[in-house]
C-alpha cells in the first residue's frame, strides 16, 4: 500500500484507504477494523497522507513521509511519545524530529494527530508496506 492510498477523512477518526467513489462521496473502509461506510463529500473532505506536510520556518512544509522516516530512524534512541502526553513533551518531541517547524502554525492537536497515525501505522506494519511498494 501506497502512501497516497492512505487517507484521512475529516469528522472520521483513523485511517482510511479509497475502496470506489459513487456519486456524491466515497466508500471507505477503516484500516483499523476493515469496516466500509459511505462518506458523502457534502460531509466529508478526504486528504491523502502523501499530500499532508507540517509547516517550517522558512515558509515551506516537510511532508509526512519524511517525518515518519525520520521518527522510524530515531526510534530506538528517541522513541515517539503516547498521544496524551503533555505539551511539553510533544513540542520538545517535534523539535528532535523537525527542529526547524513553525512554532505558530503547529498546534499540540497537530502533534498528537500525527503521533496518532505514526503510532497506528507502526503498530500494522503498514511502513513495511510502504518500504516494499517504493
């Protein structure tokens, strides 16, 4: 499975991969429990991980992909904290990760969302897919 196949859908927690699009939405199934359900576009927006990125400093944005492959490589020395950890520490977590983000534009919920789908993905094996399709 591809990075661009993953996607994350607004209103619905998790992640999701693309199974058809009918008219007025997409029928998607959960990468969680593998349960599809119709999520109308007039409700939902759907954005592929590919195309996500956190801002920086210098105006521009570091994708997902190379975050989640710099969380994989300082995972033994510099393991990603639990999603309900306090601020402090998911700042001072992203500042190891990607020193130069943007301290306005990144928010704790941002944070934790990206932890949530680093820590899911790793725990479906789904970067060795990742690694395997590239």
């Amino acid at each position: 499975m591809k990075l661009s196949e993953i996607i994350a859908v607004t209103g619905l927690s998790g992640l999701y991969k693309v199974v058809t699009e009918r008219k007025g939405g997409l029928i998607v199934e959960s990468l969680a429990d593998g349960k599809r359900r119709f999520a109308p576009q007039r409700k939902h927006q759907f954005a592929p991980l590919e195309s996500m990125a956190m801002y920086t400093n210098d105006g521009d944005a570091e994708p997902l992909k190379k975050l989640f492959d710099r969380m994989n490589e300082q995972a033994e020395d510099n393991p990603a904290p639990a999603t309900n950890a306090s601020k402090d520490v998911l700042f001072e977590y992203i500042e190891d990760v990607l020193p130069n983000y943007d301290k306005e534009q990144v928010h704790s919920s941002d944070i934790k969302r990206l932890l949530k789908w680093y820590h899911f993905m790793k725990d479906n094996d789904l970067f060795a897919d990742l690694s395997e399709e590239e």
